[in-house]
C-alpha cells in the first residue's frame, strides 16, 4: 500500500510537467523561451518572501529558544491528544488561517527540529499543502466586491481547515 | 493581524527568558533563525522557478480551456443559481483551473473577475449570494495539483521522499473540500 502511494506520489511531478510540454510543442510554442519567462516569476516570488521569513523567522527563533513554545505546547497537549493531533503541530494549525508566509515559516521551523521525515514532518507538510490562507482569501474576495454580510462562511471555511488537518494526522498515521 | 502578533511574540519571549534566565539562548536563535532563512530562501528557489517556468507553458496553450469543459457538471452541481450566467461559471472554472494548476498569482484575479460578475446579478449588494458562498469556500480549500511549495521546503530541508505527501495532501485536500462544501451548502439553506 505504502509503495503504491509512494509510486504515484513520485509519477505526478514527471508526468505533469511531460504532458504540458508536450501540449506546449503540439502547439507549436516557444517552450524554453516561455519556461524562461515564467521562470523569472519564481525569483520574484522568493525575493518577495524573503524579508517575511527574516521577519517570521525571527519572531519563532525567539519564541522557541526563549522556552515559551514548549510552555504552550504543555498547556494545549490535552486538546491535541483528543484530536490525535501532535502537540508540536499546533502552532502552526493556529497560524496557518491567518498568514500564508508565516505559516510557512512556523512549517520550516516544525521541520527542521522535529524531522522532515518523521511522522510529524510528514503531518506538516500535509496540513501545508491540504490547507488555505483562510481569512486572507475571504477578505479579498468579500472586499473586492464591497460585501460586509458574510453569513456564517468563515465557520464553514474554517470546519473545512480543521477536517484538513485532522485528515492530514490521520493518513500519515496510516501511512507511516 | 501579524502587526500585534509580531511583536507581542518577540516581546513575551524576550520577557520570558530574562525570567527563565535562557538570555544567551534567546540571543543564539536569533542569529540561527537568520542564517535559517537565508538557506533555505536559497534552496527555495530552484523548485520555485521550475514550477512557475513549467505552468507558464501551460498557461499559453489551449491546456486550461480543455480542462474547463471537464470541469463543466461539477461547476453546474456547486452553483445551480449559475445556470444561466455564462460568463460568471466560466470565470469561476477558470479560477478553479487556475488553483488546481498552482498558479496562484493567476486564480486571484480570475476570482474576484467572478466575484464582480456575481455581484452584478447580486440583489442585496452587501450580502454574499449563494454561488459566492461556495465560490469562496472552494477558494480556501487548496485544491492543488502539485504542493509545490511544500516539495520545495522538503527538498530544501534533505527530505529522502521529498515528493512523497502528494497522495496524502490529494486526499486530505478533498476531505477538507467536502466538509467544506456541505457546510456550505446547509448555511445556503439555513441563513438568508
């Protein structure tokens, strides 16, 4: 089971990136000319992240080697084992609504001290890739348009991040 | 909102250390944390140019038109007051599309294209209509072919199976999506 996941889960990115170019050259485009293009936008991406991760970085160096994440961490363990939830994942399940970049970064963080591949790397790299910017996405959206009566949708956005999450232990508990 | 958080995180741990006397510790993350970023900036942006290169070409073929036709009965399920605005169901897939793909920077303009084409068939202006009730809550689900952003830290961070959350990100994504929608469409019945 475990191997036919993994097959699939590595097949994707080269069968994807064969079939756009293919579809590219079928329709006879420029393909290197346009991946160069399009490859400049990744560089702005990243440039424009930088100073939020100096900034996030920053703010959970000092939260972590300060102690006061593993004071927190204590008291929300209770909740965390209800939902079978690792405890050193909370942080990030708390951030990952608000701040696309910050979870990000709170995510790296996760990573780095706990093991990108270990059952709590895997865990947060899941909720990572399975989650949204919540409340982002809804105020742009609902301000572009000038709408102030939202009619509960937050609740359900947010019923979707925490079934996100909660799916995300689950499977990699399975998986691992 | 990071505007309070921010500084009330560096604040409290600052406090908290100078009572816990971890001051030296305090001091060497800070400086870790820096060279943490930059590395992993570093390492960041190989994965992230291949990506934005790659869905570039797909955005310049006839891929994304294709796809929206597939889309066609689930956009008819998910917005039944859409039926006979054309123009909005065929921003909304383009959206879609464009979420699905990664490309972010493009679904959010196609997105509020929509949400103003809804609004103009939208009686009460400042209320949000049943389709952009769902149309939002799919947008904060991250549907998303290739988490391209997680494989990137993982490879950043020596991952041996970089690329192996795929499946378990497709369907922890769609058990988000379903709660999702069905919380949706029961405040669509239940709050007018």
């Amino acid at each position: 089971m475990a191997n036919v996941i993994n097959y699939i889960s590595n097949a994707a990115i080269p069968v994807i990136i064969t079939v756009i170019i293919l579809y590219g050259l079928k329709e006879k485009k420029k393909v290197f000319d346009i991946f160069l293009d399009g490859g400049k936008e990744g560089l702005e991406i990243v440039i424009k992240m930088f100073p939020t991760l100096i900034g996030i970085f920053l703010a959970v160096g000092a939260l972590r080697s300060s102690g006061i994440i593993d004071l927190i961490v204590s008291v929300i363990t209770p909740i965390t084992n209800l939902l079978e939830i690792p405890s050193q994942i909370m942080p990030l399940a708390l951030l990952r609504p608000i701040s696309g970049s910050a979870s990000m970064a709170v995510a790296v963080d996760i990573m780095q001290n706990y093991g990108v591949d270990t059952l709590t790397g895997l865990i947060t790299s899941t909720i990572m890739g399975s989650t949204e910017t919540t409340f982002y996405t809804i105020a742009i959206y609902t301000s572009a348009v000038g709408i102030k009566k939202t009619r509960g949708i937050l609740i359900a956005a947010l019923a979707a991040d925490v079934a996100g999450m909660v799916a995300s232990t689950v499977i990699c508990r399975i998986l691992s | 909102m990071l505007n309070i958080l921010w500084p009330i995180f560096i604040i409290l741990s600052f406090i908290y250390a100078l009572i816990s006397g971890k001051v030296n510790e305090v001091n060497n993350g800070i400086f870790e944390s820096l060279t943490d970023a930059v590395e992993l900036s570093i390492t960041f942006l190989g994965t992230m140019c291949l990506w934005t290169g790659i869905m570039e070409i797909a955005k310049q073929t006839n891929l994304i038109n294709k796809m929206t036709h597939l889309l066609k009965p689930l956009i008819n399920f998910l917005f039944p007051d859409l039926k006979r605005n054309e123009s909005a169901k065929q921003e909304i897939s383009m959206n879609m599309i464009a979420n699905i793909l990664g490309l972010g920077n493009a679904a959010t303009p196609l997105g509020i294209k929509a949400m103003k084409t809804m609004q103009k068939e939208n009686a009460k202006k400042d209320t949000l209509t049943n389709s952009m009730m769902m149309f939002i809550v799919i947008n904060t689900a991250s549907i998303q072919l290739i988490p391209t952003n997680v494989i990137a830290i993982r490879t950043s961070l020596n991952s041996q199976n970089a690329t192996g959350i795929i499946l378990p990100v497709w369907i922890a994504t769609i058990i988000a999506a379903i709660v999702g929608i069905a919380f949706t469409k029961f405040l669509i019945k239940k709050v007018k």
